[in-house]
C-alpha cells in the first residue's frame, strides 16, 4: 500500500488488466460495502484479479471483487466475493450503457483506494486484446527496458 497525491491511498492495482485490455476511458466509482469490509480493504486484504463490471438494471455492478473476512467480525455475515454495487452519476452510467453495447468493450476494475476516507474503484472502459496484441506489448516493454539499461550504463 502507498499514498499517491493528495489523500489517496492505494490499496490495489489490477496490472494484469492493461495487459489483457486496452484501456480505452476511465471512471472514478464508490463502492457500496459495509463495515467489516471496509476495515479488511484497509488491512489491504483484496484482490482485484479475475474481477470485473457489468450493467444490470440500470445500476454497475462489480463481481468477483475478493475481499477478505475481517477477523474480528463474524464471519457468517461475510461473503468474500459478492457482487457490491458501483455509485457513479447517471450520466456516466447512460455513457457506458451505450458503449459496453457496442462489439467487444468491456468495464474492467483497475484500481481500488481511498479518497478522503471513502473507497473508491477506477473502472477502465477497454477492448480485449488478441494474443498478437498481447506479444507486441512484451516486445515494446522488452525494448524499453533494454533502452533503459543502455542510457544508466554509458
């Protein structure tokens, strides 16, 4: 966990996710959680991988988001992995309606943090990427990385 800027703290980032997708907009979101979960987000027990949003009813909603029970709480009241409900204004909501109905566009969460004392998750508008795709970033990575080491050594 870090703190970026101004009264945010991270919790967890989904790198995985702008290798499988190309992110394409992002959406700064609340999440909808109670109490116990709260306090395990705090302890940094979440997962954001295999996780991802959908539009149901008008509403976005986050499924397979992995919290961890928080240990001092009965655990019966805990469900690790229910879907919890996305806030964002409904103009945003209509502007992804419209756009994850077109070919391909998937809502995909990238970050989860704290802002001000409230738990928030980017959400990133991406297209999935072909395995092409996929070698393509390896490569350009690998050459950055290379043309790093080159420019610190001489």
């Amino acid at each position: 966990m870090k703190k970026d800027g101004e009264g945010v703290k991270i919790v967890s980032k989904n790198r995985k996710a702008f290798f499988d997708f190309d992110i394409q907009e992002r959406y700064e979101a609340g999440l909808v959680l109670t109490g116990p979960e709260v306090k395990s987000v705090r302890d940094g027990k979440v997962s954001l991988q295999e996780s991802y949003a959908r539009l149901r009813n008008g509403e976005v909603w986050v499924i397979n988001l992995d919290i961890a029970p928080y240990g001092h709480a009965p655990t019966e009241l805990q469900e690790p992995k229910r879907p919890r409900k996305l806030l964002l204004k409904r103009s945003e909501i209509h502007k992804l309606t419209g756009k994850t109905q077109e070919r391909g566009l998937t809502l995909v969460p990238l970050a989860l943090y704290f802002k001000r004392g409230f738990a928030k998750l980017e959400i990133g508008l991406g297209r999935g990427k072909s395995k092409y795709d996929k070698r393509a970033s390896i490569k350009k990575r690998e050459a950055d990385r290379e043309i790093r080491s080159r420019m610190l050594r001489g």
